[in-house]
C-alpha cells in the first residue's frame, strides 16, 4: 500500500509539505490538498466525510501534544472523496517531531488509502454474520426437529403400550381359533409398529448427529447366541435352518451392546423375510487382526448390483419388495450408522448361488483389560444350530 507523507507546521495551523504522489494516489493536487487539509471551511480538494470531526480529532491531539509534550500517535480511520469522486477509505497515522532541546518542531503524518483492504474486511464480516445467522437457524431447526420426534414418539406410543400389552395377556389366554390367530395379529402389527416408532427416532437422531454408543466389553458369541435364540420362533414359522459358525468360544469386543444387537437382528430379520421356506441362513463371526467380523448369508432372493449401491440410504426399498413385504426401508440405515458409529464397516455381496451376503466389521483396536473378562459369560458353544425343521 503507497503512502503518502505530509508535514504539518508546529502550531498545528499549515501543511507545510505533502508527497506529490498524492495526485497519482487520489487525482488531488498538493496545492488543493495544502489548502483543505486543515480547513473546516473549503468544501474542495481533500474532501473529508464527516470534515469537522476528523479536524476536531487532529487539532486536538495537536493541543494535547503542544500542551503536554509526547502523545501516542494519533491513529484515525476516516472516507473522502477523491479528485475522481469516488469514495475511499483512508486510514492517517500522526506523530510529533522533536527538535534537540526537546520541543516539538513539526507533526509528520502518513496517509494510506486502505479501501481494498476494508472492503474485504467488510466481505469477511458479512460472511461471518451471515455464517453466525444460518448456524443459529441450523441449531434452532435442529431443536425444533428434536422436540416434535420427542413429541410424535410419544403421542405414538402412548396409545400402542396398551394394545401390545393386552393382545399379549389376550394371545397367550385365547386357545380357540381363529381368535386366537387374530389376537396374534394384533400383537405382532403392535410390535411391528413399535419398532418402526423406534427406527424413525433413532433415524433422526443419526441425521441431527446425537445418535451415541455406550460401549462395554462384551463377548460377539455369546451376543449372537442370544439373538440366535430369541429368533427362533421366527425360524421355526418360516421353515429356515440356521446355522452359527465361530472359531472361537469367546470373542470380546469393547461394543455397543443394544446397538449391535440391534444391527444383528435387522440383519437377521431381514435374511428371514426374503428368504423362502427350506431355506438357509448362516451367521459367522471371527476374528482377524483388527476386527470382529459378522457375516450373515441367506439363500434368499438376493439382490442385483445395481441395487446394492443404495441400499444402505435410509428409506430405499427395493421396487419388487414394495407390495410384498412390509418395512420402512431404515433398518439397513440405522445398521450403517450403528456400525460406524462402532468405527466398522459394513457392505452386501451376491452369495454363491443364490442369496446375499451381508459383512460388517467392529475394530478391535481398544483392548479389553482383562478384569472384565470375568464377568461371567454363558453360552460358549462352538457351534450353534437352531431351528432345524
Ligand atoms: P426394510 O425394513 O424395508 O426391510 P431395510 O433397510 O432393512 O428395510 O432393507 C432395505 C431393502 O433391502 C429391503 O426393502 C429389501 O428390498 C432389501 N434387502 C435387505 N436385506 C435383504 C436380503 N437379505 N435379501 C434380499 N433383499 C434384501
């Protein structure tokens, strides 16, 4: 940035110089400048906004400088109009000259012109304030997003606790058919239902980023082997074979506990629900040198590559399913976010002959500290077979 210098007389009353570069700088001629620099009269020349201001500032410090001796500089930001009528911001800077025997001789002063330079400090403003307003906007929506699900959840809920609890007294207390079957109905429709209330919630709770994981030791095989039994009615109906295949007896993970069986069992449900009667399904889980690894492989009705790019965006069901099979399309979201949320990884692949393949993978970088290892874990079988028909 040029500068540009000029001297000011030791009454503070006359320019007593001024760089010529000013005419190049703001197209004002050193005499025009010479004589409206000081003045509070003369509308021309160095044409100040707000003149009497900037004048009374200066000739001020100049009294307190004559006055009292040394002063900081004087620093002003002001805007004029240039010879070529156009608006600039200049910013001055004014210091006293001391002579030898210490009295002030004369005040130098520098003028820049600094518009490009405030210009963009005004754009970064601007932008800064225009950021602050759409996150304060983002925060409140997000609020407001979080308030009505809390509220639909339970206006949802509230009227379901009483039908899934009385269609079950109701089911297990029917023996005749067909109330029996229609009890049944009721109470599967209600737990259905309360299922997707609890996917909506957990999906907006993904999407507005509060979607947490506890995690605790836990041991894969003894998880899977709970899921695998408390499955097993659902098996037996659909005429599946499931077979649980493991290396090893024990397989501890610091994990989720609720989200992994959560990721398991959508998983699962899923295998069961597009696989047809006789069918197979196998979970494997082992261990490689970084991660658990969970497989779930079904004999279903598979899915075509062009699908299984999408099919882990929440509400995306394949069009074929649509009539058939009841779901919202979030259980393969919801697994996506569980499991990353875990660090880990999950994706499909066609199966052999038929069927899909569903992998997805829990690092084991966080050792499990050995005093958690007694907690008691039952069920460590090396192979676990349900269901056989
Ligand atoms: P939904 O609740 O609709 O099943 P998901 O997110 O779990 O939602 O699955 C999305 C879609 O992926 C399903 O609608 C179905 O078309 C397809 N899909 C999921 N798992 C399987 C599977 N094991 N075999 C075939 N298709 C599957």
């Amino acid at each position: 940035m040029k500068e540009i210098i000029y001297i000011i007389d030791n009454s503070g009353s006359t320019v007593t110089f001024i760089s010529p570069i000013i005419e190049k700088l703001l197209s004002i001629t050193t005499k025009e400048f010479k004589m409206t620099f000081l003045s509070t009269q003369n509308k021309g020349g160095y044409l100040y906004k707000k003149r009497s201001q900037i004048i009374s500032k200066r000739s001020a410090f100049i009294t307190d400088c004559l006055g009292r001796g040394f002063e900081d500089p004087l620093k002003i930001e002001y805007q004029i109009i240039n010879g070529k009528g156009e608006c600039r911001w200049i910013r001055e800077t004014l210091n006293p000259q001391f002579k030898a025997d210490g009295s002030i001789g004369a005040f130098a002063g520098r003028i820049e012109d600094i518009t490009e330079w405030k210009t963009t400090e005004q754009q970064l403003t601007d932008l800064y304030q225009n950021e602050a307003s759409l996150r304060h906007e983002l925060e409140t929506q997000i609020q407001n997003r979080i308030e009505f699900t809390r509220a639909l959840v339970h206006e949802l809920k509230t009227p379901l606790t009483p039908i899934m609890a009385a269609s079950d007294t109701l089911s297990s207390g029917l023996k005749q058919e067909p109330w029996l079957n229609l009890a049944q109905n009721i109470n599967k429709g209600a737990f259905n239902l309360n299922k997707r209330i609890d996917e909506l919630l957990d999906l907006t709770r993904g999407e507005i980023g509060v979607l947490q994981i506890k995690k605790i030791p836990i041991d894969c095989i003894e998880l899977s082997a709970d899921i695998i039994q408390y499955i097993d009615a659902k098996l037996r109906k659909a005429n599946l074979r499931l077979v649980f295949e493991h290396d090893e007896n024990t397989i501890f993970i610091e994990a989720d506990p609720d989200r992994l069986r959560q990721v398991l069992l959508n998983l699962l449900s899923n295998a069961i629900k597009y696989t047809p009667g006789s069918g197979l399904i196998k979970i494997k889980c082992f261990r490689t040198s970084t991660d658990v690894v969970f497989q779930i492989i079904d004999s279903g009705i598979g899915i075509s590559s062009s699908d299984m790019a999408y099919l882990f965006e929440p509400y995306h069901r394949l069009e074929r399913d649509r009539e058939r099979f009841d779901g919202m399309g979030l259980g393969l979201a919801l697994s996506k976010r569980f499991v990353e949320l875990h660090g880990g990884r999950i994706w499909v692949e066609n199966a052999n002959e038929h069927g899909s393949i569903f992998t997805f993978t829990i690092p084991t970088l966080t050792p499990v500290k050995p005093e958690h290892l007694k907690l008691g874990y039952k069920n460590k079988r090396k192979s676990y077979e349900a269901a056989v028909n």
